[in-house]
C-alpha cells in the first residue's frame, strides 16, 4: 500500500492535528513548491446572514455591521472550529480573487444577506503565495513563468515527476474537498498542510523571493475561480478596506452557482477607527452573477 493510500485510511476523528504533523511530514519532505508574488490588486470576503422572516431581513438590512472587524478574521476566542487553514483559536483571513466567488463560497440561499468586503493592495509589493494544482499554473500564466521552468527542471526524471503528480494531486484534493457541515474534523489534513507550508517544510524553489503570506487554491464553490488563505499579520501588512456592499439574494437559476441580488447598502467610507459610515440605497434592480 502506497503512503498516500495509507494516510487516506487514518481516522481523522479521533486523531489529533500533533499526531498527523509526523506522517504528513514525511509525506513532503523534499517535495517542490511554486511560490511566487499573487498579482491580485483587490481581494473580496463575505459574510452572509439568513434572516427568519421579512421582519428579520429589515432588522439585518437596517443594522448593517459597524466596523470593519467584523467583516475582517475573528477574533481568536470566537474561532471554535476548524477551518480550511486554520485549527481551533487560530486566525486566518479567508477570501477570494472576485466578488462573484466569494459570494459562492458562502453559498447563499434565496433571501439571505450577504455583505461584501472589498480590499486593496496598500504596498508595491504583492503578497508571497505558495500554491496548489491547476491555481499554480494559472498564477504563472500571469507571470514569467520563470517558477514553472525550474519546477521541471528540479523533478528532471519521469519518476519524481510521477510522485510529485501524485503528491500534488492528493493535497489539491485535500484543499478543495467539499466538508459538510459538522464534519469540520475533516480539515484536518489541508490544515497540517498550511501549517507545514507556513513553516517551510516543503522545498522552497525560490528561497530568495521572501516569506510565504499564505496559500492560492481553486474554488469549489466557483469554477473559475481562485481562494486566498492569508496570515493576519499579513493581510493587516498588505490590505486595507476599500469598499463594502450589503446584497439580499433575490432568485437562484438553475445552475446552482448562478444567482440574482438586488443592492440594498453601500459604505460612504470607512473611518481611521474602522467605523464603516453607510448610505441607504435599497436599490430595486435586479443583478446577476
């Protein structure tokens, strides 16, 4: 039996994320990674709320959230789960490359509230992402694709080539698993995996472009599109709120990830305390995704 066979038997339920750093480490001892600056000027998180009625949909559409931090990563007592990339009481800023993908990724029913968050890059410099699959490749078409040359170049021979598919196929898939809800245990290998490649347990092609912000994965929950796992300290270094929109989903279509919203509230602007100031729209047209 192969190792990836084996890990793909272990009982995440009863095993504890201290107890899986051992086998995943030797899983990508030596394994290459593609880490190379994300050039993604805005990035986009949600946060959705389903009201109980119509008289709770105006209760949530009237009292808008106040501050930024609300919109932005829990505070770590509030965390009580596990998440993609991140394990009980650990904070990491989650969002996407769109605004249609972020608000996917919450995966929204007729009626709810979604508020949307968009963030701008505040520095020359680009966040440092490693990452995973198809999301690799599609960040090098967008670069030099200088990255994916010495990736070749590093696994010269049909046998590393061949492990490296199969490795980067099994921790593509761990990242970009559907989890239902309940069964949060189950992430507990794609966070093993961030934290390893946070702590630079992977062989790191390119050593001198800097330390790794966080990880670029394909979203499920949108076919073309792109998630980003950030660390907050430097998602606070790099980001900074430009602009916020409260949406209510008016229809879904019949394709799942296609959906109709009507504005109903956007941020005049955002104070230096983080206070949000909002302007009532309730805006009656119709939009789609």
């Amino acid at each position: 039996m192969s190792q990836i066979s084996r890990l793909k038997l272990l009982d995440l339920k009863n095993r504890s994320i201290n107890e899986l750093r051992i086998p995943f480490d030797k899983l990508i001892y030596g394994f290459p990674i593609i880490k190379t600056r994300f050039p993604q000027q805005t990035v986009f998180r949600a946060r959705k709320m389903s009201p109980a009625g119509r008289r709770q949909l105006q209760k949530y559409i009237t009292n808008p959230f106040s501050n930024v931090e609300e919109l932005w990563y829990p505070p770590k007592g509030r965390i009580t789960n596990y998440g993609r990339a991140n394990s009980i009481g650990e904070q990491v800023f989650y969002c996407s490359t769109t605004e249609a993908c972020t608000v996917a990724e919450v995966r929204p029913d007729i009626g709810d509230v979604v508020t949307i968050l968009e963030c701008e890059l505040m520095t020359e410099n680009p966040p440092i992402v490693q990452a995973w699959g198809l999301t690799a490749f599609a960040i090098e078409e967008k670069s030099d694709g200088k990255m994916a040359a010495k990736l070749l170049n590093f696994l010269d021979g049909s046998d590393n080539l061949q492990k490296f598919k199969l490795i980067n196929e099994y921790v593509d898939q761990e990242f970009t698993k559907i989890v239902p809800q309940g069964a949060e245990y189950k992430y507990k290998i794609s966070i093993v995996l961030f934290e390893l490649l946070m702590q630079k347990k992977f062989y790191d092609l390119d050593d001198g472009i800097g330390k790794s912000d966080g990880l670029a994965y394909q979203s499920i929950a949108w076919q073309s599109g792109v998630n980003l796992a950030i660390r907050p300290e430097s998602i606070d270094r790099l980001y900074r709120p430009r602009s916020c929109r409260m949406l209510v989903i008016a229809n879904k279509a019949t394709d799942p990830l296609r959906f109709e919203w009507r504005l109903v509230n956007e941020a005049r602007r955002f104070l230096d305390s983080g206070s949000i100031e909002w302007k009532w729209d309730d805006h009656r047209e119709i939009r789609r995704y």
